[in-house]
C-alpha cells in the first residue's frame, strides 16, 4: 500500500488544489511587499495616506462641467465633474458611432457602386490612422484655426461656429413648464401603445402601419403645440455677439467637439465591418424568402437580415464600445476635463497621493465597463434564441 504522500501525489484532483492555493499564496505575497513597501516609501515621503483628501477643497476651476463647481469644492466634487464629462462624452460617441457604424456597414454592401466605394474608402482610411492622430488633426488643423468669434460661421442666424467653439439656443423653462413636460410624457406613452399595437398587427396579418413615422409625429405636435401655447414659461435663449464673445445660448467647447468627432468616426469605421460581417453571415436563403412572399428590400433588411445580424453583431459590437470609453480618456491631451484629466491628473499632482487616486479611477472605469458588458450581455441574449 501507498503512503499518504504518495497517494495525495497520484490524486490529481488534490494536485490541482494544492496549485491554487500555493499560485494564491505567492500572489498574496508578492501583493503584501508592494504595499508595504508603498506604505514605507509614502511615509518616508511625509505623505498621508487614505481618502481623506476627497473632503479637503480642490482650489482650481474646472472649464466644462455639468455640474456646478467652483474652487471652493471638494475634491470628491471634482472628481464627480470628471465622471460625468466621461460618461457624457462616452454616451454621446456610443449612440452616434452605432448609428453612422450600421449606415455605414449597410452601405458597404449597397448595389450603388459610389456607395459602395465611398464606404470603403472610409472605413479603409480612418481604420488605419491612430486615434490620436485624428484627433489631433480635428483639434488643431480644422477647429483651432476657425475665424474668432466677431467672424464666426453663422448657421441660420440662431447658431455660430468659431475658434471658441459652437454657440447653440438654449431652451428655457419657467413658471407652468411642468406642463409641457407632462404634455410631452403623454405624447410618448401614446406613440409607445402606437408602436406596440402595429408590432402586433404586423404579426397578425403580415402588413406593417406607419406606427413609427406617425407616433414621432403625434410627439412632435403635441411638443410644439404645447411649447407654443406657453409661451411665456417656455422661450429659447439664442447667443448674441457682444464684445468679443458670445452671450447667452450653450457653449460647446472645440475640445468636445473634436473629442466626439475622432471617437465617433474611429469606433464607426470598426463598427461598420462587425455590421457587414454580421449581414453576410444571414443565410442567403432568408434573403430570397423574403422576396418570395413579397418583401421589398427595405423590408428585408428591417425584419429579417437585421434581427439576425444581430446575434453576430453584439458581442464585437461590445467590444468596442468598452474601447470608445477607454479612449476617451485621450481627452487630456487637447485639455478637456475628462475623469482622467480631473482627477488623475490635476487633482493627483495638487494632493500627491498618487496610489489612492488611480486605484479609484481604474476601479471606476472597471465598474463602468463590467455594467456596460452585463447590458449588452442581456441585450444579446434577449436577440438570441434558446438552444433546443
């Protein structure tokens, strides 16, 4: 018979145990002498350690925020500034590089040769051209050198284009807006039923209504019947020119201009082909069945070849919105106050303690990635069907 030692040996099972928990130990080890050698170097340095420093007043301004802040604000404050220009910046790319990637994609495979080659041509040129590289290009050698703001580019008199940015009408709201709001509401949840009873009649009978077209509709009188009627609870703030400078009106500043071009044109280049990719992966067969009963292309491409790209389209398309929101923290290279700019960079160098302020800033970008993962995750497998 065997002794124990030499059983456990041949137990592979026990084997395996026995790695992991001596892999776990030496990673516990190696973790315990960096800390305690970070602590050492930090104490040696005269800097404290801990996240007390969140409670102590920033003293600096920051240029874009959506939130209010002054100097006066803590530092936490600012770090919630740089949070929500991230996720602004990120939203905003996502929504509109998803929408030009699929008219892309889709136009990749069009009939029309011009349209065809146009696309190519695109996705083949920003492909290969580093993100930095474009965004710098759209920063320095086409916003910077627009006219200044007693020369601005005018769009129809009610917004204007200069080397400070895009000054656009702000929307208003005063005494009895919550009307509007309410009117608005109604609108929506009457187009949703719209929207919910032509689904179902399509599957019913086969034939398709104009719900779509006519519940954007009902919502776009119902907002403009409303927002004409109370008028004096609900104007438009349009820029002026007075001085050297706009008045009144949303400043958009060059920096967020050109930080949502570069991310939106390079992540749709790469999203058009997971679109191609996902529509040439529908069998062809679909395709001419759909014809058969009488589906005119357009059809086709809404109900049929899309739903069943889709399944192919999401995880990559994943992917790469985790990607548009890493790289958006290329933000501080032309100055725009991101999280990273905010908070690993100025409030960093300001408070010294440098371990406290990455480790928040990867656990938030961590956080943030892991959600947006488990909503595409839940997304793909509502388009996907059970196996049988």
């Amino acid at each position: 018979m065997r002794p124990a030692v030499v059983r456990w040996f041949y137990d592979r099972r026990l084997r395996d145990i026995a790695a992991q928990v001596l892999t776990l130990a030496v990673v516990l080890g190696v973790a315990a002498i960096f800390i305690t050698n970070a602590a050492e170097n930090l104490r040696r340095a005269g800097i404290a350690s801990g996240f007390g420093f969140l409670d102590r007043p920033a003293g600096f301004s920051i240029a874009f925020k959506l939130i209010d802040f002054t100097p006066q604000d803590t530092y936490g404050r600012a770090f919630l500034v740089g949070l929500l220009n991230t996720l602004f910046v990120a939203s905003i790319g996502i929504a509109l590089s998803t929408l030009l990637g699929f008219l892309i994609g889709i136009s990749r495979l069009s009939r029309n040769w011009l349209l065809s080659r146009g696309a190519a041509l695109f996705i083949g040129t920003v492909r290969n051209l580093p993100l930095l590289l474009q965004l710098l290009f759209w920063y320095i050698a086409v916003l910077t050198p627009l006219p200044k703001p007693r020369d601005a580019i005018s769009l129809f008199g009610i917004a204007f284009l200069s080397n400070r940015g895009l000054v656009i009408p702000r929307l208003q709201f005063g005494d009895g807006s919550g009307t509007f709001f309410a009117v608005v509401a109604a609108a929506t949840v009457a187009a949703i039923g719209l929207a919910t009873y032509g689904r179902r009649y399509r599957l019913r009978t086969g034939s398709s209504l104009p719900t779509g077209a006519l519940g954007l509709g009902v919502v776009a009188l119902a907002a403009a019947g409303s927002a004409a009627l109370l008028r004096p609870a609900i104007g438009w703030d349009v820029p002026l020119l007075q001085g050297f400078n706009f008045a009144g009106g949303v400043r958009v500043p060059p920096e967020l201009v050109a930080l949502i071009l570069a991310l939106t044109l390079y992540a749709s280049a790469f999203i058009a082909e997971t679109v191609r990719a996902g529509i040439l992966a529908v069998p062809r067969g679909q395709i001419e069945a759909a014809h058969a009963i009488g589906l005119s292309n357009r059809a086709t491409l809404r109900f049929v070849v899309i739903p069943q790209a889709l399944r192919v389209i999401i995880p990559p398309l994943t992917s790469q919105h985790l990607n548009l929101l890493k790289n958006s923290s290329l933000a501080v290279v032309i100055g725009f106050p991101d999280l990273v700019a905010v908070f690993s960079g100025t409030t960093l160098n300001q408070t010294g303690q440098a371990i406290e302020v990455i480790a928040i800033t990867m656990a938030v970008y961590l956080a943030i990635s892991l959600a947006m993962s488990l909503g595409m995750s839940a997304w793909n497998r509502a388009v996907t069907p059970p196996a049988r």
